[in-house]
C-alpha cells in the first residue's frame, strides 16, 4: 500500500470481525450468554486500546488476542465456581444437526467439550478460523512447533473420542467443523 492510499480505519473494520469473535468465543466458553458478554468485553478494551494498535497489521488477529487474553482472565476468577458437572446447561445449548451424516454434530460437540481448552484453542484458530500456525503461535504467545504440535494431538484426540478410524469418511456439512477434525478446509 502506497503512501497515497487511504488506509480504512480499523475501528471501522471491527464489526466485520464480530460473528467470528462470537464464534470463537462460544466454543471456549460453551455458554452463549458468556460469550456474548466476553465478546463485549474484549471490544471495549480494543476500542480503548487502538492508539496501541500498528496500522497495517493483523487486525483480526490482534482482536482474537485480546479475546483470548480476556477469556483466560475471566478464567482465572470464575474458577471457584461451580461449572455445570452434570451437563444439563451444556445440553440445553446444543441443537440437533439437520442431516444424517456419518458423524453427528451432538457426537462432535460432546467430544469438543471434552477437550482441554488449549486444544480447543488451537484447533478453533487454526482449523475453523483458517488462522496460520505463524499467526496462532503470535497470539498464543509460544512457539510455532508447540502451535503443530497441539493441532496434532488436539485432532488426535477428538478422533479418539468421536471412536475414528483412518477409513472412516466424515459426512459433515459445516465446513468449520470439518476443518476442525480434518485440518482440511471444505469448499
């Protein structure tokens, strides 16, 4: 971008990263009310903190940062309190898929859950929202390697969970969830 060229500002761009944030957000926390209140969050501290925003730099990964950070926050001073450990909020929260494929949305978002939220994490960044291992790492603050390495036996152990086999052909219609599985995106 040449110095005659007007940049956009990235307050302006926000709003285009909002569904994605939410998404993220959600699969962390698993509660809607939680992920929209830590969306809202993460927007007020990068709205005030946009002086310290580069121009020209990854605007959605630095929100995603700021998302991320927020979350382990949150985490921090909610963990004396008592989760959900019979489920029934986290079934609620679920909804049936509308097709019958070989693996069912409910099968994959019980063996998500039961992931840690690291693997979560990395597989959300660099399988659903098509994040680089490059960019993942900068916003995880660790190393590239660990970033592959965590894919690799995050999705290890979600086919271990879901009971998958090499053979098996996945039958899914939510592109995110298959790149989430496969590391493959689907057109």
């Amino acid at each position: 971008m040449d110095d005659q060229t007007p940049r956009m500002d990235p307050r302006d761009e926000l709003i285009g990263h909002l569904p994605a944030m939410r998404a993220f957000a959600l699969n962390l926390t698993r509660n809607s009310a939680t992920a929209d209140d830590l969306v809202q969050d993460a927007v007020v501290k990068a709205w005030g903190n946009f002086d310290k925003f580069k121009p020209g730099t990854n605007l959605r990964a630095w929100l995603f940062t700021i998302l991320r950070n927020t979350y382990y926050s949150l985490y921090r001073k909610r963990r004396r309190e008592v989760e959900d450990p019979d489920g029934k909020m986290a079934g609620q929260l679920s909804e049936k898929p509308a097709h019958d494929g070989h693996l069912a949305m409910t099968d994959f978002h019980a063996a998500f859950a039961q992931l840690t939220d690291e693997q979560r994490e990395v597989l959300i960044l660099v399988g659903a929202e098509g994040f680089s291992y490059e960019e993942a790492a900068e916003m995880c603050g660790c190393a590239v390697g660990t970033i592959k390495s965590r894919t690799n036996r995050a999705r290890k152990r979600l086919a271990e969970l879901m009971h998958l086999d090499d053979e098996d052909e996945l039958e899914l219609t939510d592109s995110a969830t298959m790149a989430v599985v496969t590391g493959t995106s689907v057109a």
